[in-house]
C-alpha cells in the first residue's frame, strides 16, 4: 500500500466517524469535551455556527451521526450524541451577545420561499455579510415543517421560537402568512437571489377503494399534524389505525394517543425491522402502548354508509430475488379487516410546485423535480437555488442545514462575482495535546459505562397532555457520564517514521490491537496480516514507511480508543496525539480569492 | 510512567484459545516500567505464549528477584501465582516451589543482574539441579533503576551513555547454562517477538531446566552508539541459527519450508517443536557443538539467537531425588505419618 497520506483533509475528518456522517459536519468531540468542562454556552455556539438549530436537533435530529459512532463499534451502543446536544442547549447562558451582529447593508437583496430549516439557514448565514433577506412563509411564524409537523410533546414552540428569533434577530425580514403563488412575480420584484426552501409540502395519497366515501375520517397524516399543532384538530376517534412507517407516522400514531386515540396501531407494508422509522422513534411509540403490525398491505377502507369502519389488508411475507431486492407477495392467508374509527395516512411526502411557472427558466426532471446541482444548489435559472427537501425530495433538518450553508456560499459567491463551482477547501488545524510526559489536553482514561438513558415524563402524565415534552433531557449528572463515553476520535494518532526505534512499545500496548509492524504488500493481503485482521474495508488503514527495518508501520483505524496508550508508552515521541479540527466553509467564512481554488 | 489503567474493551474480532480467552485475559497490571523498554515486549510474548499454549492462568506461578525485569511478572498473567523474592533469590525459592509442587508451571524471571551477579550461584545451582522451570533473564547489560552502571553481561570495550568504556569481561549467560546442564537453552531478542514467542511457548513445555536469555535494551540508559545491547547493535549482529513453531494439542503439520530444513522435535510429554534451520551446519542437539559455535561468533561480534540446545529426553529433579509425584499440601495424614511399623522398617535398614 502507499503510504497514507494525512495531510489530505478527509483523511482524519473521516477518522472522526460522527463529524463525518453529519451532512452540516458539526465537530462532535469537541462540543462533548465542552460539554464535560461545563462549557455549556461554547458548546452550544459549536453547534449554533455548524448546524444552526442545537436545540431543535437536539430532541428531533435524524442523528446520522449515531450509527456511525466508533463507540457502537467497540461496546453496545453509541455515544448519545443528539441528546448531549440537547443539553448544551438546555444549560447554556445568554448567549445573544455572541451572535453575529446585522452587518453593514451590501444592498443586495435575497428572498427567500419557505421559513424552514433550509431557508433559515441561509439567511443566518447571509444576513451578518450585508445581505437584505426577505423571508416568505405561508404560515405566521417561521419554523416550517419544524413547528407544524413536528408534535409539540417532541420539540416545544418555545424552543423553536428561540432558536428561530436569534435568526431573524439578525435583520431578517419575515413575511410571515404570505404565500408564495408565482416564481414569475418573485422574479418580477427583481431580487438578486432567490432560495427555494418550501420543503415536500404534499402528503402521498393512498388511493385505494373506500377513500373518498369515507373521507371524513381519513386524514393525510402531514397535514394532520399541522392541523393539530395550530389547534384546529382537538380530537380524533377512539379506535385509530395509522399507515406508513415512517418518522410521520411514529408522531401521527403518538399524537392520537394523546387525542382520544385509546386503541391506536400502526401498520406498515413491509416488516418491522425494515420500516423507514429511527428506531427510537418506534420505540416511544411502543412504550406508549401502540403496536406496530407488519406485512399488511391496505387494498380498501370499509364503511357504511360513508361511515368509516375499518380497513381491510392483504397479508404479504418479504421474498428476495437473485439479486437480493425485496419484493412483497401475497402470503395466502386471508384477508384481514381491522376496525377502526379513524385512518392516519403517513405512505410518504411528495415535492410540489404549481407555483414554478414554465418560462421561469426552471428545467424539471423526468420526476418533476426542479434540475438542481448537488455541490452549489443553483437551478437552470442562475438567480434561482433551491436547498432542503425541496431540492432532493423529502431527507430531514439536518440536511437542510446544511444544503442551506452551501447554497448560502454560492449565492455569496455569485454576488461577489465569483465562480459558484469553485468552492473553497475547508480550513484544517492540527495541533499536538501533549501536556506532559503522560499528560494530555483530553481525558484519555476511557469510560466503560454504558449509554445512559434519557428520562422520560410518566407516561399517564405524557399521555394526557400534548404539549407536555416526554423526554426530559439529561441533567448535569448524567450528562457529564454520557459526555465521558466519547472516545474523543478527533484527537488523533499520528506517527512520525523518521522518530521510530521500533521497540513494540505501542503494539504491546494498544488495548485494541490496532498497531502492526510487518511488511508492506496490497492491502487485501495486510489487512489479513495485521495483529487483529480487519475485512472492513470502509475504515482506513494508516500505513507509514520509511522504517529502518525496512517494514512499514499500519494503524487500523477502526476500532482505535484514542486513548493516547500508544503516544505514552512511545519513547521517542514518534506517536503523538494531535486533535484535528476542521472549519466546513460558510459564506464569507473564508477570504474570497480564486488564487485560493487548488490551495 | 502511565496514570492509567489499560482500557477494558478489546478488538471485537479477537481469536480465543481453547479455553475462550483472548490474550487479553492473560495480561496483568499496566507496565510502571520506562516507555520503550524491551521488557515490556518480553511480558507481551509471555502473554502471547501462555494464550497460544492455552493455560490455565492459576496452574501458572511467576517468580522473580529485585530489578526491572523482576517488577514484570506484576505486568502479565494476573490471575496467577506470584512471589517476589529478595534480590537475587528467585532460582532457590523457585526450587523450593517446585519440590512442594511440581503440578504447576514455574515460570523464572530474572534479570541480568539478578541472575549474573548477586544471585549468580543461586541460577548455576537451579540449573544444574535440572529444575523443571522457564527461567527468563531479561538482559539489558545495565543497571537500570541505580542510573545505568554497566552489570555482569555488559561486553567488554561497550560504552556506556556516558562514554564510558567497559574493561570488565562479560558472563555469557547461555555460555554457562551450557556448561551447567540445562536441557533446553535459548537466546534470542525482545525487538523479535516472532522468535520469542514460540521460544517461550517450548520452553514451557519442556519439562526440565529451560533457560532462555533475552536481549532486551535498556531505552533509557542503554540504547546508544556503542552499546551492544541496543536495537540497532543487535539488530544489525543478530545470527539467528533456527527459528521455531511449537505444535500445539492435535493441529495438522503445515510445514512450507523446503525439505531438509525442517526438523520436528518430540519433546518427552509429546509435544513437538518444528525447529526451521537458519543455518545448515549447526544442529541443536549438540551441547558441545553449541557451545564452540556459540564462543566463536562471539569473538566475531555476532549475537547468536534461536534454540541453541535441547534434549529431548531431559529429566528433571523430581526424577533425579524419585519425589513423591503428588504436591505436598495434598498428602493426607496417612501418607505424612505412615505410623511406627513405617518407622522401624527404615531405621532396620540404617542399621
């Protein structure tokens, strides 16, 4: 193998797996460590300049970064990263004094379709450079799909309405109950820029035999929901089925049981285990008494008279083709109709835009879906980007976090008459954490502990009221043990060839067995060779020649504890621990040069 | 000197040995010894051997005398026997274990000074007397915890750190555990664990007097130009006669060297060795052989390494005094006071 080169920027931003899986690439480690010290307020300002809303995602994110966890690799479960977040959030100080303030106008002006998490992240990132953002939202307060789809038993207005004003505080425009019906109009008023963040606004309709007799008691689960969180829904019936198995039906099914729904069930097509739901999302759902059926497929909605009574299902079982795709065929056994007063219908979202006239300059796709770049965001019509679902269909906030921050920068680039697809490198720092001779700036005595779970209201009391949270959060205590269980995967190993003797003195002592010394070869082959062989070929190898033996020295990354083991007992300094900080490039964050393109 | 205890958590694909550790289970406290030193890669092939042979960590008692390399058996193998024994005394209590029980493996450790110069006699008389033992010297050349003045196997005209050259003879260790009568007699080198460890592994397993030498520098004060116990001397003189893998339980024989070099060794309680010969002319059944072989190099500079002797059909001292074979907490009263008939029938025959 070559020797790895470590220089190159993604080399350890992938070492550190949750940083990377992050779609904004929040520096994850760095705010737990903070969180450890009691830093509360500067962890909180990490995540504010990496993912915009810290406290919303930190009771509602998708958590990417969860399942890419080293430590999920290494014991049971992964650090709770989301609800360290959380808490960063929760114990925070005043911190406005902190945000950027309005800078001086530029006299560009930028509008923005939408008041969600997409929109909202590039007016944050805008409007401190000098930019005029008018942001448009049918709804009167801004939030979007996280404050009408999201049950306020989840995430409270108040913390949205916080998180969003230190947004607009920025010298936002908000046009809030305005609707935007005509790109052509909007592009009539002459902005320099516009950004469509108007998300996947349409519930999939399940058209099937029954539905539009019994439409009185069927309801789209989307729009159900924003019905239910502006209080024009109170109630629902006592026997409720809903369908889909998605996030939107784990909130549908939760929020019945809190609206008279006593006999709630989910049920999906396909089996449990592969329902597009977090698992933890179908967990609370299962604590809260609401099973979840599998390998139903709906075929009618019964009624009588109009009256909806229940839904009939075909029973299917998963079988695999040659090719491992699953297909869902009947079972043979039969029919089932489940009683029911009323249906939740969460079978998925779709794009619209009957307000993108034809000779806006928009193209669309085989799929009706607006032609957008996936680096700058930008449509055919160059004035026009799109970000968040809008852009790609239906993903989460934190997506559209960070679809918002790249079509920021190229909006910021456009109109500095830049080329928006020469996009900056992000800026690295890489700096040694030795403090002493078995001293360092981290913790490096690794916590055994397990995941520490997140208390949750009693359910009888959760369950009577809507808008009261179920989780809590964690307090100090649990917060301080759950932090510790971060292997800190940003404070990395790097070794120095030139310093090595050679004496296994890191070998012996790495408590993973991640350190081998052997001859070079191809690395199918030195992957089978090392002290502990590793066939997973996603984490890296770091191989270093340049020995005087004449062998090379290869760290599987893999299961590494950066515990800093190998950096102690090294008697030449040739491992040393150093923590790699990456800033991701927003707009204006980095000096706008085009000599800077192949820096 | 690391604050911290080794973390818990190992390589979730590590192999386990018939007894399912891993060789993780076989590891003692975290090293207080200096970063770097070869010890600690002596304690990690202990730990290797001990996992490969399958043992038992509590059928395993671990002696050693004062020094840095008598602090490691704190370092591996924590869930077995253990004393600690004045400096230089490791071999006679070692003894005295074996003759109370000869059920448990005795495993040596010692070091250059320990075993050269304050308990020189201590390590002639326990080799001599066949002690069915590993007896590990870990030999470093210098006296590590007094500052690095040059010990008993320091060779003459070596530097010290400081410059200092060395006028003293050296005692060759393996040298005298010929000449003394040890069964099974090694040397090889801490920066070679692909050595080392099979060495270890069959000497466990041969039942009388093992003796291995270990060279094993002393980063801190012996590691320079001019020393010849330094990883780089002794990487560029090391003259490796054979190497070995020890057979263990009923695995097939995958041997791919080409034929005629390879020489399997049945040891007397059936375990086998298959000894790879580095150099063709030298053959390790030959005491006398050895040990002209072995003064010759050494007047060349060269440090040979590998298994230098065994014999196969060793005895050791419970064979030579026709012990009883049970260990002695386990008489019970009627074997201990076999009564006065018992008494009178051996003082007739003193009479």
């Amino acid at each position: 193998m070559k020797p790895t080169d470590i220089s190159a920027p993604d080399y350890f931003h992938k070492v550190v797996d949750c940083q990377w899986a992050c779609p904004a690439h929040t520096p994850v480690p760095e705010y737990i460590r903070l969180i450890a010290e009691g830093r509360y307020s500067d962890a909180y300002m990490i995540n504010w300049k990496s993912n915009v809303f810290p406290g919303i995602l930190g009771r509602t994110c998708d958590r990417p970064c969860e399942p890419a966890c080293r430590r999920g690799r290494v014991e049971e479960n992964p650090v709770a990263i989301c609800r360290l977040k959380r808490v960063a959030a929760d114990f925070k100080d005043d911190i406005k004094h902190r945000l950027p303030r309005p800078g001086p106008k530029n006299g560009k002006r930028i509008a923005l379709v939408g008041g969600g998490p997409a929109s909202l992240a590039v007016a944050r990132d805008l409007a401190p450079l000098g930019y005029h953002c008018t942001v448009f939202d049918q709804d009167p307060k801004a939030g979007g799909m996280m404050r009408t789809q999201i049950p306020k038993f989840r995430l409270p207005d108040s913390v949205i309405d916080e998180e969003t004003d230190y947004i607009l505080g920025l010298g936002i425009e908000f046009k809030g109950g305005h609707r935007i019906d005509s790109l052509k109009q909007l592009l009539a008023e002459n902005y320099d820029a516009i950004f469509v963040g108007s998300g996947a606004p349409r519930g999939r309709e399940l058209d099937i035999p029954g539905r539009k007799e019994a439409a009185a008691n069927i309801h789209i689960g989307i729009e159900w929901l924003s019905s239910v969180s502006f209080g024009h829904v109170e109630k629902i019936g006592r026997r409720v089925i809903v369908l889909g198995g998605g996030n939107t039906a784990m909130d549908c099914c939760r929020t019945a049981r809190r609206l008279g729904g006593t006999d709630v069930k989910v049920i999906v097509r396909s089996g449990f285990d592969e329902m597009k739901a977090s698992p933890w999302e179908k967990e609370d759902a299962l604590h809260e008494d609401i099973p979840i059926l599998n390998y139903m497929v709906p075929i009618a909605f019964i009624h009588d008279n109009g009256k909806l009574t229940g839904v009939t299902f075909q029973k299917v079982k998963a079988e695999y083709d040659a090719k491992g795709r699953r297909n869902l065929v009947p079972s043979g056994e039969p029919d089932e109709t489940v009683a029911c007063d009323d249906v939740l219908v969460a079978v998925g979202q779709e794009n619209a835009f009957p307000w993108i006239e034809a000779d806006c300059g928009i193209e669309f796709d085989k799929w009706h879906m607006p032609k957008v770049d996936p680096t700058t965001f930008a449509s055919t019509n160059p004035k026009v980007f799109f970000g968040g679902d809008a852009a790609f269909g239906p993903k989460n906030i934190i997506w559209a976090v960070a679809h918002g921050h790249d079509a920021a920068l190229s909006i910021h680039k456009m109109l500095s008459g830049e080329d928006i697809n020469e996009r900056p490198l992000p800026e690295v720092h890489v700096s040694s954490q030795k403090m002493g001779i078995h001293e360092w700036s981290y913790d490096n005595d690794i916590s055994t502990d397990k995941r520490f779970k997140v208390p949750h209201r009693d359910k009888v009391i959760a369950l009577k009221d809507i808008r009261a949270e179920v989780e809590l959060g964690y307090d100090l205590k649990l917060a301080l043990g759950e932090a510790e269980r971060c292997l800190n995967c940003d404070v990395q190993t790097v070794f120095t060839a030139p310093l090595c003797i050679e004496c296994d003195a890191c070998v012996d002592i790495c408590p993973m067995d991640c350190i081998t010394f052997t001859q070079n070869g191809e690395e199918d082959d030195l992957r089978q060779r090392l002290k502990a062989p590793s066939p997973h070929h996603d984490q890296a190898l770091y191989v270093a020649d340049g020995l005087k033996t004449g062998r090379v020295m290869v760290k599987d990354e893999d299961v590494c504890l950066h515990c800093g083991l190998c950096a102690e007992r090294c008697p030449t300094g040739a491992w040393d621990m150093q923590k790699y900080l990456i800033d991701m490039v927003h707009a204006g964050s980095t000096c706008q040069s085009k000599a800077r393109s192949a820096a | 000197m690391t604050y911290i205890a080794k973390p818990k958590f190992h390589h979730p694909g590590l192999k386990k040995n018939e007894l399912g550790y891993t060789h993780r289970d076989y590891e003692g406290k975290i090293s207080t010894l200096c970063a770097g030193c070869g010890h600690d890669s002596i304690t990690a092939s202990i730990i290797e051997a001990c996992f490969e042979l399958s043992i038992e960590p509590h059928r395993v008692a671990k002696i050693s005398g004062i020094g840095c390399s008598s602090k490691t058996p704190d370092y591996f193998l924590g869930n077995s026997h253990g004393f600690n024994s004045v400096h230089g005394r490791m071999p006679s209590v070692l003894t005295g274990a074996n003759l109370a029980n000869r059920d448990l493996i005795y495993l040596g450790v010692s070091g250059d000074g320990d075993s050269a110069s304050i308990g020189f006699g201590q390590f002639a008389h326990s080799i001599r007397r066949g002690v069915n033992m590993t007896y590990i010297v870990e030999n470093n050349g210098v006296y590590g915890l007094t500052k690095g003045q040059f010990s008993a196997t320091a060779d003459r005209g070596s530097k010290s750190k400081k410059g200092v050259v060395n006028t003293d003879n050296a005692i060759d260790l393996v040298a005298i555990a010929l000449q003394l009568g040890a069964t099974f007699v090694a040397r090889s080198f801490s920066g070679d664990k692909t050595q080392l460890v099979p060495l270890i592994a069959a000497a466990i397993q041969h039942k009388g007097a093992s003796f291995i030498d270990v060279i094993s520098p002393c980063i801190a004060f012996n590691n320079h130009a001019g020393s010849t116990k330094s990883f780089d001397y002794v990487r560029e003189h090391n003259d490796a006669v054979n190497r070995l893998d020890v057979l263990v339980g009923r695995e097939p024989i995958h041997v791919d060297y080409a034929p005629g070099t390879v020489q399997v060794v049945e040891q007397h309680d059936g375990s086998r060795i298959a000894l790879r010969k580095l150099d063709a002319d030298y053959d390790a059944h030959d005491r006398l052989g050895a040990m002209t072989f072995l003064q010759k190099h050494a007047a060349k500079g060269q440090i040979v390494t590998g298994l230098l002797y065994v014999d196969p059909e060793a005895e050791d001292l419970h064979a030579h005094l026709n012990t009883v074979d049970a260990p002695l907490n386990r008489l019970d009263e009627k074997a201990l006071c076999p009564g006065s008939a018992a008494l009178d029938k051996i003082n007739a025959s003193l009479r």
